[in-house]
C-alpha cells in the first residue's frame, strides 16, 4: 500500500506519470521518432543464422487488353493537400478583419482535425493591434471547451510570465492549427500546412511587430526548421509570409507546458522573454 501523495506505482514499478514526464521532454526536445515499434535485442540478433532471400516470382506476362488499370499510390509525405490549402488561401485572403477569419475558420472543413472529436474551432484572444504575436502548436481540453487559446494550465503560466515581462495588454495569442488534436496529440506538418495561409492573414491583420513561437511544433512549422526546441529557444530568427510580403524578428521559446513539466527551465524562458520584451520596445535594436 503506498502512503497518501506518492507516485501511483504499477505493476511493473514504473510510475506513470515519471514516465508521462520523460515523454514530454523528449517531445519538446524534438525526440518525435523511434527506430522501431518493440525494442530489439541486436547482440541476439546477430547471432541468428542468416534467413535465405526468397526469389522473385517471374513475371507473368499480361496482354495489354487485360491488363488492370493503375492503382494510385499513396504520396510518402501522406495525403494530398494541396486542394485544402488553395481553399484555406482563398478564404483568407477574402478575409478582412479578424472576425471575418475566425469565421472563416470555423466554416473551413478542409482540416482532418474537426473530424477527429474536436468541438469547436479555437481561433485567439488578446488585442488586435499588438506588437506581439504569441504562436502555440494547437488547443487543448480547456481550449476546446471555451473555444479559446491558451486558457488552461499553461495558460495560466504563460500570462504570468507576459505580466512579468511587462507585456500584458499588448499580447495576440494564437496558435498553429485551430482544432484540438486527439489525445492532445502535436499537430502533423501537413495539418499546420493546411491552417497555415489562416495564421498568415492573422498576421498581416494584427501586423505585429515581433513573434513569439510557443514550443517545438510552433517553431519548427513556422520557421520551417528541423532542430528541437532546446536548439532554437532565444534565438532570433526572420520569419517571412509564403508570398515574400512580409519578414518579421521570431524568437522561439519553451512551451509553458513544458516549464510546468520541467520547472528548472523557467530561467531559460525567462531570459527569453527579457531579450524579446526589449525588442517589442526597442524594435530598431539588433537583437
């Protein structure tokens, strides 16, 4: 029997939410890929006998008058998007408020994640006209539930951290697609392709002055690079629109999930938010 607030224990002596704690880190860290589904023991394996290839079957000769037509293959980048995000270009760029694009968002059914149990589209909150752009990965439960970014946990901390930045009225908080992901899954790279031309719009109608990019799956998705979020945090980056319009200073920083996982970090997302508040001030200064 374990006492009152200690870890839940299971049967293999793993405590979950250690192990919960370690996936996240590895997540935010840019792990995302495992070699193998199982673990393989290789010190066995290279003792096992070598399996013989099997021959190919010759090939069976088929007039041209029976052959069957050509079964499309699926794209190894996954499904064809590319009508999706035409669509998602024309509707925002008719878009000429934010009101208007909230509402178009919530209307847009090319995104496979308003099928997959989400309730409602969750676009932002904050000011309109701010100099300061805060971009997450996607919603949450509570996201979903009130149908606006950044409202639980993480939210919480992450307008702490805006208060102590001095930036607190002077904030437009959005994210990278606009449907919670089951499970809170992070979003695959062709969802936040097909809600990219949504958050360029938003963008061009808040015209900020500076971005802030919210965890690895922000970054990574907006400045289109491939490193974890321990790499890019408190670097600047230039970041600009598909259609060369616009290049605006983007800073990287640790997801607040992540600091409530990780406490330790929060010097480092501090020294991020002190370099990125100056800049809001003092745009004109190289960062």
């Amino acid at each position: 029997m374990r006492g009152q607030g200690q870890s839940p224990i299971d049967a293999a002596g793993i405590d979950p939410r250690a192990l919960e704690s370690l996936l996240a880190f590895w997540a935010d860290a840019g792990v995302d890929t495992t070699y193998e589904d199982a673990p393989v023991d290789r010190l066995a394996a290279r003792v096992r006998p070598p399996q013989p290839t099997p021959r190919a079957a010759a090939p069976q000769v088929v007039a041209r008058s029976e052959q069957a037509p050509a079964i499309p293959q699926a794209s190894s980048q996954g499904p064809d998007i590319s009508a999706a995000i035409a669509e998602a270009r024309r509707l925002a760029a008719e878009c000429e408020t934010l009101e208007a694009l909230a509402a178009a968002i919530a209307a847009f059914d090319g995104c496979g994640l308003k099928f997959e149990g989400a309730r409602q589209a969750v676009f932002a909150r904050g000011e309109p006209n701010a100099p300061l752009m805060v971009i997450g990965e996607g919603p949450g439960a509570e996201e979903d539930v009130q149908s606006l970014p950044f409202v639980g946990r993480a939210g919480k901390l992450l307008d702490k951290m805006i208060g102590a930045a001095g930036l607190t009225g002077r904030v437009f908080i959005t994210n990278t697609v606009y449907w919670r992901p089951p499970g809170n899954r992070t979003p695959t790279p062709q969802e936040q392709m097909v809600c990219q031309p949504f958050l360029e719009r938003s963008i061009a109608l808040v015209k900020p002055k500076v971005l802030l990019l919210a965890g690895g799956a922000s970054a990574k998705s907006v400045l289109q690079k491939s490193e974890g979020i321990l790499s890019l945090r408190g670097r600047w980056f230039d970041w600009t629109s598909s259609d060369g319009a616009m290049t605006l200073p983007a800073m990287p920083t640790l997801h607040p999930a992540f600091l409530l996982r990780q406490p330790g970090a929060k010097k480092r997302a501090w020294t991020d938010l002190l370099m990125l508040e100056e800049r809001v001030d003092r745009p004109e200064r190289p960062g």
